[in-house]
C-alpha cells in the first residue's frame, strides 16, 4: 500500500519527504521493523518510541510517524509524517492497512470489572453453535472459528487487534466478540475498529493502581459507549448503579438489562444447585449449568445480544441450556470422598463476594465453606484488605496464600490482606505463602461434603514470580490432592 493512500485515513499536521514509499507493514516497536515498514514513534508510558527512531531508519523504515520531528538532519531519502497523536493514530493506520477489517464483520465489545470474560466466550460457543464463522478476543485466548491462540492481554494492542480482524475477515467471519478493558480505551488500543454494539457488565473496585481514582475508571469505561455510532447497540446492566450512566452520552441504541427491575431483558432465578440452575428468562423456563446471580446475569447478557442481532429467540434458548461454563470461572472438581472443590477467576472483592454469596445460596448449612485467596503483586493495592474482608464474611476458614506476586513480596502482599480482617474473625483466618501448600492445606482441613473455594487465578496456568512464568495451574493441584488423574 502506497502512503499516500494510507494518509486519506487518518488526521496528520506535516509530511516531510518528497518520495510516495510502498508500505509493507506497520510497526512501533523497532526491533520489528524490516525494509518497507512504517514506524509509528508512540510515546508510551514507561518509553517514549521517539528514541527509536534512527534505530527504525536503520532498520529499512519507509516512513516514520511522529509528534516531533527529529532535531538533526533528516536522512536523505527518508518520510517523516508528524501527527497529533501517535498512539492514536496507531489503530487507525493499522485498520486502514489491514483494509478495515471490522467493516467486513459485527463486532461486538464488553467492558466491565467483572463478567467480560464468560459473556464473550460464550457468545462466540453460541455463535459457532448456531453456524457461524465467528472470532473471539478475549483474555484466555484469541479464537478464529476452530483456531486458537493463547492471548497476552484482556485486549491486545491495536496492532495485534487490526491483525487479528483481517484473519477473521479472511476466514469469512461474520462475527467477532471481544473484552474491551478500561486500559485498552484510555491507551487507544480500540482506535480503528468499528463497533456493532457494545455491553456493559458492571463496574466495582479494580485497577486504582493505574486509573487512580474510581471516577477516572468509571470515565475510561463510559468512553467506550461515547464512541459508539448511532447505528450499534449499548446494552447496559441497570442491577449495577452506574448502568446508566455508561450510556448517558451514547448515540447507539440503548437497551438494558437486569435480573431485579423492569428492564428491555428480564431473568429470574427459579432454583440452584452445584450442577446448575433453572431461570426464568424473558418468560421461557431454561436450565442452565451455570450457577450463581452473576451467571444468570451473564447469560441474559448473552441472550439479549443475540436477539439484538437478529436470533431467534427460542433457537438462541435452547443453545444456552446447552452451554458450559468458562474454564476457570466456577469449575466444580468433587473428590471421591464427596469433597467439592470451586475454581474461580474472582480476583476483586466483588467478584469474590458474588461466588462466595452462590455457594451460600446452595449449601445446606452443615458443609465448611474453606477459601484460599491471594492478591496480584504490583497491582491496586487497595482491594487487597477488602479481598480478605469479603473472604472472612463469606467462609469457614481462609487461608491468605500468594497469588500472581510478580516483583512484590508475597508476604507483604499477604500482610496488607490481613489488614482486612477484624480481630473477630482472626481465629478463622491463617496465612500460608506457598500456594501449593495452601491448597494442599485446605484440602485436609476439609470434610466430606464440605466446599473449598480457590479463588484469584482460574484459567491461568502459571504463577508470575520476579517477572517469570512457572507453570502452576489450581485445578491441576486440587486434583491431585483429591487423587484425581486426568
């Protein structure tokens, strides 16, 4: 693609350079740039792209965009394009380059705290059912119809994005379903797709560390709906407070959706169990093998979607009751002794609430409810008391273990859970840093029938220690101390 066809797509202030160069790619990391390619100079946040520059002209780069032009001479020959916003205009050359794939496919994003992960995931399980060529990007992996490659981000760069799209496009993919996360619509990531509707899950404390303030999350949420065109669709959660408030300022359609007021999509739960539920949704009796109000929210979600693309209805029913769980999101493993442990993704106090509230809502009363939680290192910090506050009120017995410590010390980051415990609950609550012995220790402690709740990793088949991934997977240790062989 020539340059001056990828400069009809975007805003730019200046172009230096006479020469019209052939673009072969679109990169802005330097270390990838081959001869032909056009370099995008990003300032982001920890290294500003500009310093790679003349390692980019070294390299073979056609043509470099830019917020500054470089103060010494400019080498012979060379194309420099400065523009407003580097990062920004990233997804945009992409999209372009890629010959904007998202035109070619709906693509539908949910952003949320909680709750992402499954709706996309399962969308694309009841797409694929019901006969389409669909594409998944989401934070266990990214799926082209059977193809599947394990993902590095909740949403990945605007690079990996466009790239992704065009493979889509090219398997004749109708649709695409993908986690929008509050960092991937603060550093432009989404810049260049083109939305078909957009969902709004719900919103509770995460990500401080980055976003500072809760209203500054709220914000990078909210500007995902203010992006959407007239012509898609905002559907929102109206059982959370700020529902509406992600759509105030939309343009698309606003539809909502709730399992506790009048709303566009209406559910119920009618009963629930370890093995799934029965609901009430939208008037039609269904059996799910889903358990808990947060799934039952999770696949109205999914439900109302569908219809909003044009489904019918009662076909799109009948595939929900046959969908399964998401891997890592309330996965069940019972010993032979009568044992059941839970897996979950719950890494906020939120979510660790909703799970913890499921299994209350189905024990009998005599089983121990026995918890092993940890916190992220080099995360928010703040969630950590109110992590183990929400395990005390909800458990048996806890046990404070590391989860994902990165470059922080495992027993710090256990001391700021502790925190969160009131002297009245201490006597329930032990620490044991090495995750492995905590499992292993909630294990023995438990009795037959009685429920043990691993919480904070799910999917994830590592633990990231000093910025190196060692393979430990929950479910894979909680087997073997139930003498489970796969």
């Amino acid at each position: 693609m020539k340059l001056e066809e990828l400069l009809k797509h975007i805003d730019y202030l200046e172009v230096r350079g006479d020469a019209n160069p052939e673009v072969k790619a679109v990169e802005f990391d330097s270390r990838k740039v081959q001869p032909g390619t056009a370099f995008v100079a990003q300032r982001g946040i920890h290294v500003d792209g500009h310093r790679f520059i003349p390692a980019a002209l070294e390299s073979g780069a056609s043509v470099i965009f830019c917020e500054e032009f470089p103060v010494d001479k400019m080498p012979e020959n060379s194309v420099f394009v400065k523009v407003a916003d580097t990062i920004q205009v990233t997804g945009l050359l992409a999209s372009a380059f890629y010959g904007f794939p998202s035109r070619k496919m709906k693509v539908i994003g949910i952003t949320g705290t909680n709750g992402k992960t499954s709706i996309a995931t399962l969308l694309f399980r009841l797409f694929r059912e019901l006969g389409y060529n669909t594409g998944l990007i989401s934070t266990i992996s990214y799926r082209i119809n059977e193809t599947e490659e394990t993902a590095s981000h909740t949403t990945p760069d605007a690079l990996k994005i466009q790239q992704l799209m065009a493979q889509m496009a090219d398997a004749g993919c109708a649709y695409c379903f993908m986690e929008v996360s509050s960092h991937s619509v603060h550093q432009q990531r989404i810049a260049g797709i083109e939305f078909s509707g957009g969902v709004f899950t719900n919103i509770t404390h995460d990500h401080l560390d980055y976003h500072k303030t809760f209203a500054e999350y709220i914000r990078a949420k909210q500007r995902f709906f203010d992006q959407l065109p007239s012509e898609a669709f905002a559907l929102t959660n109206i059982d959370d407070k700020n529902g509406l408030v992600m759509v105030q300022n939309s343009e698309a359609r606003k539809i909502t959706y709730s399992n506790r007021a009048m709303a566009d999509f209406r559910c119920k739960v009618l009963e629930t169990h370890f093995n799934g539920m029965l609901l009430n949704l939208e008037g039609q009796e269904v059996w799910t093998r889903f358990v808990g109000k947060f799934n039952a929210s999770n696949l109205l979600a999914v439900y109302a979607v569908a219809v909003n693309l044009g489904q019918d209805a009662g076909e799109v029913l009948t595939h929900i009751s046959n969908l399964e769980p998401v891997k890592g999101r309330f996965e069940s493993i019972r010993s032979v002794d009568g044992k059941l442990a839970i897996v979950d993704y719950a890494h906020t106090p939120d979510a660790l609430k909703n799970v913890l509230v499921a299994i209350s809502g189905i024990r009998t009363g005599k089983e121990q409810v026995i918890t092993v939680v940890g916190a992220g290192g080099d995360r928010d910090k703040t969630k950590r008391p109110e992590m183990a506050k929400e395990a005390v009120l909800g458990s048996d017995k806890v046990i404070l273990t590391s989860d994902n410590p990165r470059t922080e010390n495992p027993a710090q980051i256990i001391r700021d859970m502790e925190a969160g415990v009131e002297t009245l609950y201490k006597n329930k609550v032990v620490s044991i840093e090495n995750r492995r012995e905590a499992i292993k220790t909630a294990s023995l402690l438990a009795q037959p029938g009685d429920i043990i709740l691993i919480a904070g990793k799910g999917h994830e088949n590592y633990q990231d220690v000093n910025g190196v991934k060692h393979h430990f997977d929950d479910v894979e240790e909680i087997k073997k101390c139930f003498g489970i062989d796969d």
